[in-house]
C-alpha cells in the first residue's frame, strides 16, 4: 500500500520518519547513561540528586524512561505494518520524542522543581502515544492489536504510583508501582515473543514453525494477567504463600514448555534468535525465582526481579532493537559481528545481577559493578553500530 508521497518522505530528517529510529537510538543511549550514573553512585565515585530520590530514580527510569521509549518505539513502528496507514513521524514524532525527553531532564535535574509539574510531563507520554496508536487501529479495525492501548494505560497508572508514593512519602505505592509495571512489561514480551519468535525461527533456519497450542498460551498468559491483578490489588496478603508460590510455578512451567517448542538448540549460528530466544528464557527463570521465594527458599525479591528486567527485558530490547532497526530500514537481517558481543555482555550482566550475587553475595558490589559495566559496554556497542542505521535513510529508497 502507497502510504506515502516519495519526494515528501525525502525532505524529512531520516531520524524523524519512525518512531523506532529516535526512540531506539535515543532510548540505548539513555540506558548506558543512566545505568553509568547508578553505577557510579553505587560505588561511591558521585553524589546524585535527582528529583525524589536516587533509588526511586534508578528504577523509575530503567521502566518508564528506558524500556517504555523502546515500546514505544516498537509499537507505533508496528502500526504501520498492522494497518497499512503512516505510523507517526515528522513534527508529531518530533513531539513525542521531546516529550520523552522532557521527561527524563525533569527526573535527573527537577529536584527543586513541583512535584505535579515533574509528573505531569513525565505521565503525558504515554497516554498521547496511546492516542496515536489506537487512531490507526480503530480506523481500519485492528481488534487484536487493541489490548496494547489499556496496557498502556495500565502502565500509566502504575508511573503514577510511584508520583503518588512520592507525595505521601510511602515507599510501597512506589514499589506498588514499579514491581506492577515489571509485571505488566513482562507480559508484553511474552505476548510479543509468543508471537514473533516461531516465525523468526522458522525464516531464520529454514525450519518448520512451531504450531501454538492454544491451552498453552491460555494458561501462560492468564497465569501472568493473574499475577499481575493479584499484586496491583494488593491481594498477596490474603493468600497463601503456597498458593501463591504454584501460581508463579504454574506461570513458568507453561512458558517454559512454550520456549522449548520453539527449539533454541536450533538457532546458534544466528545471533539474531539464540540471543531472542536467550532473553526469553530468562522470563520462565524469573518466575521460577519468585515461585522459590514464595516456598520459602533464600532467594532475594531483588535477584528475581533482575531476572526479569535485565535478564528478560535488558536481552530482548537489545536484540529486538538490532532486529527491527534493520528490518524497517530496509537493510539485510544479518547484524554486524561486534554485536553477538554485545548480545553476550547484556547477557552476561543479567547473569552478575542474579545468579553470582546469589552463590558470592559477599563479593556483591563487585558483580554489580560487572553488570554495570557489561550493560553500558553491550549499549554503547548498538548505539555506535546503529547510528548510521537510523539517522540515514533507507537504501532502497523506500518511506520510512
């Protein structure tokens, strides 16, 4: 479908004619700089007073500054495939784009600034993403894509939680928050990754692609809608630890067994899909962390988060970010070499993050160090190789 004038796509600024280009570039390199600043107050080098707090922060912005940019970055690239209508660009991009900055300059340099108007900029970004997307969808009927836009306005509440817990300083509405949105983000990708990796693996390998089994995917996604309702609702309280330790076994063991359907063991001479199918079992891990603690087992709630965020979510937002990059530029799926580098670093520091601080707690802040370290390096690496990627226009010409 001609969704676009061809001498008009060729006046706009190449950064500016899908949302992944400035939000995937933009969002990695926030990522390597806000992790080397938490990094860095970690190990004492720097005094960091952002707006609230450094903790509130840190896990603020790795959600709703980092990984929400590559969401939406992702989704209202995917709009336009979906549809068949221009997805955002031009001066509307241009506005979300400054309106994720915005929000970012408000959090690490507003502490002397209001409250309300620190969280009115920072929470206006996804609600006006959602306008833009549901726009799209609702006018060519897109049913199934729909679900994203409450999502979105779930996110939105849970950010503003965390601004509420702020107020009232009560650090478990901002924990109420943050731990919902890992939720809700966790579901995202495994909906997305359900969805996308059959078919990756199967053009990738020249394989047969993996069938769903619907009564699978029912039990792994309502066990994850489930996990989420019963925490936003506070309910932990008044359940069973056991019930709710089989609630997160039975969660894993379903996108485990979704995950091996999909044969990782088939995919490692393509960087591109064992890295994929890497992040995504870090998410059945993560679960199985949380079923652990919830049995009892001296598992920390911050080694099973970090399973999921930069285990899950740092892996999958690298390689989905070196996929899509290439894919809608127009360019051949076949990433430079450097980045299985990069792959194995982020990698590696959901690894430091989880399972060494576990076996060698003593040696904590140095395997927080590595993983800081790991992170930035493997960030940096997609920032370098891919900027000429998004700021340049596609090679064959073609919009977007």
């Amino acid at each position: 479908m001609q969704i676009s004038d061809l001498a008009t796509e060729q006046k706009l600024t190449p950064l500016l004619r899908q949302a992944f280009r400035p939000m995937f570039l933009l969002g990695g390199a926030f990522s390597v700089i806000a992790m080397l600043l938490w990094g860095l107050v970690l190990a004492g080098h720097i005094h960091l007073a952002p707006f609230a707090d450094v903790l509130f922060w840190h896990k603020h912005e790795m959600i709703f500054g980092f990984v929400v940019a590559i969401i939406i970055g992702f989704l209202l690239t995917a709009v336009q495939n979906w549809t068949g209508l221009r997805a955002p660009h031009g001066k509307t991009l241009l506005f979300i784009t400054l309106l994720w900055l915005a929000g970012r300059l408000v959090l690490l340099f507003g502490q002397s600034l209001p409250l309300v108007l620190v969280a009115a900029i920072d929470l206006s970004f996804l609600p006006v993403c959602a306008f833009l997307l549901a726009k799209p969808l609702i006018q060519t009927g897109q049913q199934r894509n729909l679900f994203f836009i409450p999502v979105l306005a779930l996110l939105t509440i849970c950010n503003l939680l965390m601004y509420i817990g702020v107020a009232y300083h009560r650090y478990d509405l901002q924990q109420l928050g943050s731990q919902n949105a890992v939720w809700l983000v966790t579901l995202l990708m495994t909906i997305v990754g359900g969805r996308v990796l059959p078919m990756f693996t199967a053009n990738g390998t020249q394989t047969k692609k993996a069938e769903p089994i619907v009564w699978l995917d029912r039990i792994a996604l309502g066990s994850l809608w489930l996990i989420f309702i019963v925490h936003f609702f506070t309910l932990t309280s008044y359940i069973p630890t056991y019930a709710m330790s089989a609630l997160f076994a039975v969660s894993a063991l379903a996108i485990a067994i979704r995950c091996a359907r999909w044969k990782i063991w088939i995919t490692a001479k393509v960087p591109l899909l064992w890295s994929l199918h890497i992040a995504y079992w870090f998410i059945p891990i993560g679960l199985a962390l949380y079923s652990a603690r919830y049995a009892g087992l001296p598992i920390t709630n911050s080694v099973a988060l970090h399973a999921l965020t930069a285990g899950a979510m740092g892996s999958m937002i690298l390689s989905m970010m070196a996929r899509v990059s290439l894919g809608h530029s127009g360019r051949v799926l076949k990433p430079k070499a450097i980045m299985s580098v990069a792959f194995i670093l982020v990698i590696a520091a959901a690894v430091s993050r989880t399972l060494l601080i576990s076996i060698w707690p003593l040696e904590t802040t140095h395997w927080l160090m590595l993983g800081v370290a790991a992170w930035c390096v493997a960030y940096l690496l997609y920032v370098i190789v891919y900027f000429p990627v998004l700021t340049t226009p596609r090679p064959d010409g073609r919009p977007g």
